[in-house]
C-alpha cells in the first residue's frame, strides 16, 4: 500500500522534547476531570482544508503538490486522497474526521451520477473507518461552490435551486448516517445577500426555516440520531448571511420552531468577523443551552477575511476550554480544526506541525482550565459581584415577585446603591497565572 506521508507515528514525548514531530502537552491518555485529554477534545480533522486545500487563494492557484492529489482521473484522485487522509488521522492519533459531500467525492454532469460517485467513496470510508477505528464527529454539504448557488442554496430565489439543495442534503444525511457520523453541520455559505435591492429578506429566512424543519422531519425518517448544528458566520463570501453570529442563530431558531433540533458548531474565527470574541460566542451559546461543537482556528487581527490559521492563541485555548468545562463538555460534538496550512508551507511535515502545535495549544489550554475550576477564585468573583440578587431584593425581582411601585419604594427607603468595583484587572492577573 502507498505510503502518502512519511513520518512515524505522533506520539507525546513531554514538555522537555524537541522533536517537532511529537506532542509537547498534548498526552491522549492523562487524565484531567475525570476524562482523558482525547475524551475532552475529540479532536477531528477537517477533510476539505488539510486535503483537497492545496494553497490557492483569490489571487493565484494552488502552490501545494501532494502525491496523492493529482495527474488521474477524478475518482481515482479521490481514492487516492482518501486513503492518504487516514493515514494522516491514524499516524497524527486523532479519533474523528468531518467533511463536506463534494471534499470525498467530485461532482458530475447529474445529481444521478454524482450521488453514485459519493456512495463509492463512502463504501471506501466506511472500510477505513472500520480498518483505523476513527470515527466521523460530523458531515455536511458544500451548497456554495457550485454555479447553481451562486444566489444561495435555501435562500435562493429559484424554488428549483431549492429542490436542488433539498436532494443534495438528503443525500449527505443519508451518507452521515451510514458512517455513524456524530452529527451533520449546516453552513450557510451564501445563504444571504449581496445588496437589498434584489432581496426579499422575509421571504428568503420565510424559506431558510422552512428547509431546516424539512431537514428535521427527514432526520426522523432516517433514524439518524446525531445533532444537528448551525455554524454562525456574518459575511464572506456573502456581504450578509443570515447565520451571522450565535445571537442571530438563536432568534432565528426560536421564530422557526427549531430550539429542540439544533445546536451551535461555533467558529473562532467567524467569531472574530462577526466583531466578537470567540470566548464571547461560546459563552453565548452555553448560556442559552445551544453549544454544541467547535471550529477550532483562528483568524489575523490586521486581516478582515477569514484566514482560516491554526489555532495557538493560549488565551482563546484557555478560555475556550473554562467555557467549555463549565458546560459539562462535548457530547456528540468536538473540536474540528477548520484550519489550514500557510500558502508557503508546502511541506508534507508542515501539515503535522499545525495540527500538533493546535492540538498542544488546547492541551495548554485545558490544564490551564481545570486548575481555573480547581481553585475557582474567578467563579468565586463572579458570585461575589452578583451577591445581591442572593438576597431578598434580587430574588423577589428575579422571580417576577416585584413591581415597578415596589422597586421605588425600596429606593425611596434605602437611597443611592452602593457601587462595587468589577476588579477587571485583578482578574486578567489571575488569568494570566494559568496562561
């Protein structure tokens, strides 16, 4: 059998190491909380970024050569991809993969012929899943490159697009199932618009919701039992979309009925875009009961586009996984690193050093966590600072027990508040003993 990358196994060597090719924090078996650092993370690796990525941008092709991503015909290039992606999750150790239907399988002349061609490549998925014990963290649908969506997928103006995307979805359900994926991603790559003179916003969200209830009642007949998530993003390619932040995503999962069926799959770096932080979104989610899984990347502050670079930012990693603990942790979600290597890291090592050096940043990230719990002097602030709403005032006025006249009457007796100081540099000092 080809070998597609030549490296041994990664395996973790301790903080003391120079091997660039091993884990410095990262150890899959050590125990924090009661998990294992591989049960915490349940790391995957994005197939379209780390694969079928071959370093093009909007301003010149591609600069990456792999052995395995060209000169045949195209299946026999996805074969071939295929195989030299298990490879890289089994000699890397990650436990899951994600993908899009169109990463793993090219498209054809007819919707016929190109579902032939996916259930071709997931007989072959489902053989390597069986032969490496990885297993997929979730599938999804790319309903923004093709043409035919180029005004959108669900949002389309054309009920035939609609249809279009209906069948192709179908389809990626169908193929998510029979992998026993964890769950299936929703992005709305051009679900959104590029001016409001040609748009009917009411009638194209009218449309959204419509196709994701019909998604739900698919799932139902499927018997597909993974979750279903929504991934937030503001702008890019679209001006607007209408995912655009966790916020959004709620309000509309409420109008449409969708609560109970859907989660969150939060991206940093759309985070980012949306003009919030990404500890920001993943505390929004985790307070209205909507996280689910993680895009684990991050973008450029000096860049407004979505740079998509291998997260290494300690202070995102720490946060990210204070948050996270605090949720009770991932379930049928995980970390994804929808990430990739640099235009000029052309290098097949290059790929193992972004996911190592990723995959060392949350293990930094999730020690530095458990001891934030273990000690727990910032969850102890929080409470101090909302002590009053403990007390018989905040409780009355937390429990719809006290009216507008009540509340002035407490005033009228007690007079100005006493102010307390948020302490916000106190805390940053206290965070930066875990960093």
């Amino acid at each position: 059998m080809a070998q597609y990358f030549p490296v041994r196994a990664i395996r973790y060597e301790g903080p003391d190491s120079r091997n660039p090719l091993a884990f410095k924090h990262y150890d899959p078996r050590q125990k924090i909380r009661g998990k294992t650092m591989a049960e915490h993370f349940r790391f995957a690796v994005c197939y379209w970024h780390s694969f079928k990525g071959l370093g093009g941008d909007q301003f010149g092709g591609g600069t990456i050569q792999r052995s395995y991503n060209t000169g045949e015909a195209p299946m026999k290039v996805a074969e071939h991809t295929m195989r030299a992606a298990f490879e890289f999750f089994t000699k890397l150790g990650v436990g899951y993969w994600c993908f899009h239907d169109r990463d793993i399988a090219p498209e054809a002349d007819t919707l016929a012929e190109t579902n032939r061609r996916l259930d071709a490549m997931v007989d072959l998925a489902e053989k390597l899943q069986a032969d490496t014990g990885v297993k997929l963290l979730w599938g999804t649908s790319n309903m923004f490159s093709h043409r035919r969506f180029m005004s959108g997928a669900a949002t389309n103006p054309s009920p035939a697009v609609f249809a279009y995307a209906a069948s192709q979805v179908k389809k990626a359900m169908e193929v998510t199932h029979r992998l026993g994926g964890a769950g299936y991603v929703f992005w709305g790559g051009r679900e959104g618009y590029e001016t409001l003179l040609n748009t009917d916003m009411g009638r194209e969200l009218d449309h959204l919701g419509r196709f994701l209830n019909l998604a739900v009642d698919y799932k139902k007949t499927l018997g597909f039992e993974g979750a279903f998530y929504i991934e937030p993003k503001p702008k890019e390619p679209t001006k607007h979309q209408y995912d655009s932040d966790a916020g959004a995503c709620h309000a509309f999962l409420q109008k449409y009925g969708l609560m109970k069926h859907f989660k969150l799959n939060i991206e940093a770096n759309h985070a980012t875009l949306a003009g919030h932080t990404f500890h920001h979104e993943l505390e929004y989610a985790a307070a209205n009961g909507l996280l689910g899984s993680v895009d684990a990347n991050r973008g450029d502050a000096l860049l407004g586009w979505d740079t998509d670079q291998f997260p290494l930012d300690l202070y995102d990693t720490t946060l990210a996984m204070y948050t996270i603990l605090r949720a009770g942790g991932f379930t049928t979600g995980g970390l994804n690193f929808d990430a990739h290597v640099r235009r000029q890291s052309i290098a097949h090592e290059d790929l193992f050093h972004a996911h190592i050096g990723a995959m060392d940043a949350f293990a930094r990230g999730l020690k530095g966590a458990a001891a934030m719990l273990k000690d727990g002097r910032l969850a102890a602030a929080v409470r101090e600072r909302y002590a009053g709403w403990d007390s018989d005032l905040g409780a009355k006025i937390e429990k719809g027990k006290a009216r507008f006249a009540a509340l002035e009457a407490y005033t009228l007796k007690h007079g100005e508040p006493e102010l307390q100081s948020g302490r916000q540099e106190f805390l940053e000092n206290i965070l930066n003993e875990y960093i």
